[in-house]
C-alpha cells in the first residue's frame, strides 16, 4: 500500500473519530431540548396556544343600539370624508362606536353618536369595561390585575398595536386582555390553558417571554438550534447504519445497555427524526426561502373604488333599516370591488350569522371581479377541503370559492363577502408538503382522520422519544464519568 493511501486511511479515520465525538458531545448538550420537543409536541396534539376566538370576542359585546348612530354625520365634515376601507359598528359601555380603517391600514376610533374622533379611552372606562366583558363571559369574582406591556400569552408581534393592555382575571384564575388603545377584548386564557401550554407550546416554540419577545434574536436561536440538532440526527443515522451488524454469526448491534436501544432506535426511528427536524426548521422560514408573494395585486383589486367614512355609515344605516336582525353585536361596512357591502353580525359570527347587501357571490362574479393578468383558469365552489385548504388543526370556513391560476397559484375566497381566506404559490406550495405534511401529518385527509391521525403520530413521536431519551441517558451517564472517572 503507497504512503498516500495508509495517510488517506489514517485521516478518513481520525475524521471518523472525531465525527463520533462531536455526535457524543452534541448529544449531551442537545438530546434534552430534542426530548423536550418530543414530550411537548404531544401536548401540543392536544392543547393549541391560547388565541381568541371570533365567537368569544362578540359574545362580550353588548347588543348593539343602531338607534344611537348619529343622524346627521355631515355635521363633522372631517370625520365625514375621511377615506376608508371599513367601518365597524359596536357597543363600548354605554357608547356606540365606530372603528374605521384608513386607506392605509391605520385605525381610529369615532362616536357613532356624535361623529367626533375619540384621542383616547380614559382609564376607568377601560377598568369598566373590561370587568363588564368578564361578566358577559360568565365569569365571577372579576378584578382587575395591572397595566402590562408584554406576558407569555400576549408576547406575539399582533398585540403591539394594544400595548400596553390591561389585565382582569376571576376567581377560577381565568385572565384576559383589553386593548388600552381601542377598548377590545385582545386574549382570554385559561388556568388549566397556561399550565399546558408551559409544558407544550412554550417548550416546543422556545417560547419563553425574555426569548420571544426579541422576534429576530428568538428565530437565529431557533433555526441554529435546529441545525445542530439536524447534524446531529445525520451524524447519527450514518454510525448506526455503519455499525449495524449483518452476519447471522455476530450480535446485529455492537453495543450494550442503553447504547444498544438508541442504536435500534435509531435504526427505526431516525429517518423520521431527521425529517421531523428538517420540517420543524421550514417552519421557522429560514432566511426568507419560501416566502412566498403578498398577492397585493389581487387584494388591490377586490378593495374596488375609494370610499368615505360617511358613505359606508350611510350604507350601513340603510342596510340596517331594511333588515330586520335580533340581538346584532357589530356592523360590518365595506368597500369592495363588488360595490358597498354591509354585514349585521349576531353572537355567532362572521362565518355563522351573516345577513347581507346584495346576495351571495357566486364564482362567475370572483372570476370577473379578481382576474389578474395571467387570467383565472377556473372558478369553483368547494363544500369540502382540498389538499391546501382543509380542516385538521385550524377550522376552515366551507362553502368556499376557489379560483386556479394557469400557472398553478390558486386563492380561496370567502363566498358571502369575497374576501381573501387563503392563497398558495409555488412557495407556500413546498411550505404546505414541507412542513405541514411531515411534521404534523397532514398529507392526506384519511391521515387527518380522528383517531387514526393520533395513534399513528403518537407511535412515530414514541419512537422519536426512545432515540432522544436513550441518549440523554447515554450523554448524562457519560458526562457523570467524565467529570468523576471513579464513579
């Protein structure tokens, strides 16, 4: 053998030695947060992260006084011609008021009896408030808590726009949010809500409050981590198929004890690991890769011709007077391509109760309305969900309109008032099979099936469990000899 070949042999084997190392290593200081996610992601199976709901956030809404809407909006000629995309109407203590969005996105608030813009809601209407919605909640022994910017359950990016917000919670530790800027009710959480999701969101996320509310620092820490854990999981499935065992004549697995079962483990189990890892990180978007285009060209075109505030309060005031709706807690005023659209909204909901002006959408009228350049290729009405647009983890509102582009984009449209519910391109497109295929089972509507989805998720997350548990075995066992070589 030349001298080039035994020093190939001997650095291919110090490269192998030092690859096993690092994997050692890496498994004590890794395999924790690996198991962790395991034992969360369960929970998570199970318990959601605490978020809002539509029908929560009207049932504390007080019935609403459409008498009291200001007769004569002319009179604050300001207030009157400011430009807007929507108007609305709902009751606040003993207002009624009106929230408009500007063309542009931000929002003010203006009494619907008066006209005049409100500068701000003063403390003890918000105290008031605030404890009036937790009646409404049927929760007793309301108090009021504190002035808070940021907590665990309201560190997201979305309640920027209401910090700081006050915080209530009732005798059976129930606690929720109101908006110190526009008076809504902004989260609800439960006690038993908070424990679990200590356990599984928070731990599945790293999702801690002093983490997470940094949103660039919490997603590097997140993506690298997730990397590591990546190599590791390769490093992993490349030294058991290698030091598996093939000969009838010797032990399949070179290893004893806990060793052994992490190899079989791993030999079962590790392909799914590396692709459950792989996923987790899509997830987090690295870097912008499957991003995916806004689709403002279309949303431009359904907004329709510019409107005022005093238009879409005289077409709700109109709206409301020919139809005769009990128990109404919002008015929904819009401007849209398909003309002026008002919507009277009972307990139940946006996607539930709807009474409108004019009727429902039909395909051929999105298909008209929302063409973009490239042209719609077809236009259907779906009363059940497709492979991008379907119920397992998030409910979906059904029927829906979905149009398809010819070169494969496709959006879903709410079929009563036309509004974008969801879009796919070529990026969300691989996100959808990326992540939400591999990493919570969502690539068939059999797998999505209950039960069959959970015991099929639980075997594959069991076996994940045995390879991170096994080696945190290993690792901590190792780490104990390693700092006490007599034990």
């Amino acid at each position: 053998m030349s001298a080039i070949a035994i020093d190939s042999a001997k650095a291919s084997v110090r490269l192998w030695r030092w690859t096993l190392i690092v994997h050692r290593w890496l498994g004590v200081l890794l395999g924790t947060l690996v198991l962790a996610w395991c034992l969360s992601g369960v929970v998570m199976m199970y318990v959601p992260y605490p978020a809002l709901e539509t029908g929560q956030r009207l049932a504390v809404l007080p019935e609403l006084d459409l008498a009291s809407v200001s007769e004569d909006i002319t009179a604050h000629a300001s207030t009157s011609q400011l430009a807007v995309d929507s108007i609305v109407l709902e009751g606040w203590g003993q207002l009624t008021l009106a929230r408009a969005t500007l063309t542009g996105g931000a929002t003010v608030i203006i009494d619907a009896a008066t006209g005049m813009r409100l500068s701000g809601l003063n403390h003890p209407e918000l105290v008031a408030v605030g404890l009036q919605y937790g009646e409404s909640l049927g929760l007793v022994d309301r108090r009021f808590i504190d002035h808070i910017e940021t907590d665990q359950w309201t560190v997201h990016g979305r309640f920027n726009k209401h910090r700081p917000m006050l915080q209530f919670a009732s005798g059976d530790n129930t606690q929720w949010y109101v908006s110190s800027q526009t008076g809504e009710l902004v989260q609800l959480t439960t006690q038993s809500e908070r424990f679990w999701n200590w356990i599984g969101s928070v731990v599945h996320w790293l999702y801690p409050t002093i983490l997470r509310k940094d949103t660039a620092l919490w997603a590097q820490v997140v993506i690298w981590l997730t990397i590591v854990a990546v190599f590791l999981t390769i490093t992993g499935v490349v030294f058991g198929v290698k030091q598996f065992r093939f000969s009838r004549k010797r032990r399949p697995s070179p290893y004893l004890g806990w060793s052994k079962w992490h190899h079989y483990a791993g030999l079962l189990f590790g392909l799914f690991t590396l692709t459950w890892l792989v996923s987790g990180l899509i997830s987090m978007n690295p870097w912008g890769a499957l991003e995916g285009r806004s689709f403002q060209a279309e949303r431009a075109r359904l907004l329709g011709n510019a409107a005022t505030f005093g238009e879409l309060l005289n077409a709700a005031k109109s709206a409301t007077a020919q139809l005769q709706v009990e128990a109404a807690r919002r008015v929904l005023a819009r401007r849209s391509a398909f003309g002026l659209q008002v919507f009277i909204i009972n307990t139940e909901g946006l996607h539930k109760q709807v009474s409108k002006i004019p009727g429902v959408l039909s395909p051929l009228e999105l298909a008209e309305t929302a063409r973009p350049m490239t042209g719609i290729q077809q236009v259907v009405s779906l009363s059940s969900g497709d492979a991008y647009y379907y119920d397992h983890h998030t409910p979906r509102y059904f029927p829906v309109h979905r149009a398809l582009y010819a070169d494969g984009e496709r959006i879903y449209f709410h079929p009563v008032t036309g509004e974008i519910l969801e879009t796919v391109d070529s990026e969300r497109s691989w996100y959808r099979w990326l992540f939400n295929a591999l990493h919570t089972g969502d690539f068939h509507r059999i797998a999505r099936l209950r039960p069959i989805w959970d015991v099929w998720m639980i075997l594959l997350i069991t076996g994940l469990t045995a390879i991170s548990g096994t080696g945190v075995v290993i690792g901590v066992t190792r780490l104990i000899r390693t700092v006490n070589p007599q034990r």
